[in-house]
C-alpha cells in the first residue's frame, strides 16, 4: 500500500494550478458534497480541512458556523485560500505527518488529497490521532479503475496514459480496517466538449504530476485527433470517469 511520492513536486503542480484551481474543479465539488453527507453534524465543530486545495470546502464549512484550520502541502494554495478568508487559520503540512501534538479537531476533513500520499493507513492514522473523542474523520479517494477512458484511448497511441494508479478498493479498506473505516463506493463520470477539454480538467487541478516523472510527450495534433477517434463518449461528450470512495472513521 507504500508508493513513492515526491511531496515538493506534488506541491508544486498544485501550486501552479492554484489559481484557475476552483474553475476546474467539479469533480472536487461534487465529491465533497457528497462526502459532508456522512457528517453527523455540520455546524459548530473546529474543523481541519486537510489538503484544502484553493479553500472551496474550508469556506463552506466556515460559513455554516465552523471554526476551520486550512492545511495545505502547497504554500499556492494556501495563499489562494488565505485571500478568499476560506479559513481561521492555516498552516503548510503534510497529513502523513500533521503539525498537531495533540487531538485538537471535531471532524477532520480531506476531499481528494490522500491519494497523493505515501501510506495511506498513515494518512488515516494521523487524521484519526488529531481528532477528539467523539469526532470524526471523512475522508474521500480516488481508487483503481478511474479515468480508464484515458487509458483506453491512450493505448490507441501505444502510450501509456499520463495518469497515475490508484489503489484498489480492497487495499483502501485494508488500510482503515484498523481503525474501523466505513467506505462507501461511488462512481461519477464527466463529460466534456472534446478531448482537449478533458485533458485541461486534469492540468487545471494539478492531477497532471507523475509520480514516476514526466515522460516528455507533447502530443501533436494528429495525435489529438487520434485520441478523439478512440476516446469513449456518449451524449455528454468525452468522458472521465472517477471512482471515489468515501471513508468514515467515527473516533471514540
């Protein structure tokens, strides 16, 4: 369940996408709407938003009467939440490694960022060591199988796709069965006008880092077009497709 993570390059593809960061980000949206479902309460908790991104979900849960920590491996980021006032405070940190000594936190918040960690049963640990007694950890991820519309169309080029791997549902629920993790499975698929479209979806949250490195490729527009020609779609356009999963530590 370990990968090999490169966390300074990690924060600065994210840092460079900070500012067009919310104009591509419905699939982070959608998530974490869902995601804030399984909370048993919504208002009056001191909240940490872990790998807050811009603060889209840090404002919303201030807004709703919350007392909010944004923390963020990107100091772009941060920045970007700090000038919308998302939060009460931020801080730069890694969740695999939180700057906290102590439970501090009601419900500990992370939409779509545990799977840029190393060890992700670290991730839920440490989420789970800052959260007080009866709190809770909501957390969401990505798991294997999203996006294989663009592995598909890419092996049409005999390349392979500019896309990490996720873990498998199965060793995410490994990874929380210690801590007694509920997950909840849910796949959402996006559509878009063509497939340059889709690929600037990607870029413009900061998905585009490898984690094996960049492999150079700048795809020429026969390429493009050869891409279009094997990209699945349907009545929506070019699809993108996520399988997330919800996870639920109720902490005692």
């Amino acid at each position: 369940m370990r990968q090999t993570v490169d966390k300074q390059a990690i924060a600065r593809a994210f840092g460079r996408a900070a500012r067009c960061y919310n104009h591509y980000a419905e699939l982070q949206r959608r998530s974490g709407e869902q995601l804030a479902f399984y909370a048993r309460r919504q208002t009056g908790q001191k909240v940490l938003d872990a790998g807050c991104g811009s603060g889209w979900f840090s404002q919303r849960w201030r807004r709703a009467g919350n007392h909010v920590t944004a923390l963020d491996l990107s100091a772009e980021m941060l920045m970007q939440a700090r000038s919308q006032h998302c939060a009460d405070h931020y801080e730069i940190g890694d969740i695999e490694a939180l700057p906290f000594t102590e439970p501090r936190f009601d419900l500990c918040w992370s939409n779509l960022a545990v799977q840029w960690c190393s060890d992700l049963s670290l991730a839920m640990t440490e989420l789970r060591r800052v959260t007080l007694p009866g709190g809770q950890v909501l957390f969401s991820t990505l798991a294997a199988g999203s996006l294989n519309e663009l592995h598909s169309a890419w092996h049409a080029l005999d390349l392979p796709a500019p896309v990490n791997r996720f873990l498998s549902v199965e060793s995410i629920n490994e990874a929380g069965q210690s801590l007694r993790a509920q997950l909840y499975p849910q796949t959402l698929t996006l559509g878009f006008p063509d497939v340059l479209s889709a690929l600037r979806s990607l870029k413009g949250i900061g998905a585009t880092h490898l984690h094996q490195g960049r492999s150079g490729t700048v795809l020429s527009r026969r390429q493009l077009q050869h891409l279009a020609l094997y990209w699945p779609r349907d009545s929506r356009g070019f699809l993108l497709s996520y399988h997330l999963v919800y996870g639920v530590i109720d902490c005692e």
